[in-house]
C-alpha cells in the first residue's frame, strides 16, 4: 500500500508539473479548442484517482481514449507533450482500476 501511495504521489507530480512545459498561453489557437478543456477535465482527477469508483475509473479510460486522436492531430510539438500526460493519466487510471481494494 505505501509503494502505490508514493507511486501515485509520484506520477501525479509529474503530470502536474508538465504543465510548465507547454502552457496554453504560448499556443493561443491551442487554448481555444475544446480539446484542452477535456483535457484539462481527465487528468484534473490524478490525485483523487483511489477515491474514486469502478465506475468513475472506466469512464475516465474511455474519455481519454476518446481524446487522443483530436491530440493526435495537434502540431507535432504540442502533441508529443499532451499525448504523453494523457498516457499518463489514463495509465494511472488503470493501474488503480487494477489494484486490489485493501
């Protein structure tokens, strides 16, 4: 139990801290599409993710799945970037949806 809290500590910090890297504000046309507020939506549930049910952890994974073509078709820069944090919050996702309840 206390590996998976540093992971998930771990992980989270690390899709937090990605935001430094591409900030909408340095792509404007980027900002204005709706892609982004889902976006922002998903991967706001990180550090909440154990808190959550079956259900709510399902439903994540497909909304992520369903982001990552509009991603795709991003410039190649910005893509590389948002795909790799969508990876991440979906990985995570599925990692809790996979551990054992205590």
């Amino acid at each position: 139990m206390k590996r998976t809290v540093v992971w998930l500590a771990v992980v989270s910090s690390l899709i937090l801290g990605a935001e430094l890297f591409v900030h909408p504000r340095s792509c404007p046309v980027c900002a204005q599409e709706d892609w982004k507020v889902e976006f922002d939506d998903v991967c706001s549930k990180t550090t909440d993710s154990m808190a959550l049910t079956k259900a709510e952890l399902k439903s994540l994974i497909e909304r992520c799945d369903k982001l990552k073509p509009r991603i795709e078709r991003l410039d190649e820069s910005a893509a590389k970037v948002y795909l790799k944090r969508l990876k991440m919050c979906r990985d995570l996702y599925v990692f809790v949806l996979e551990t054992p309840s205590p």
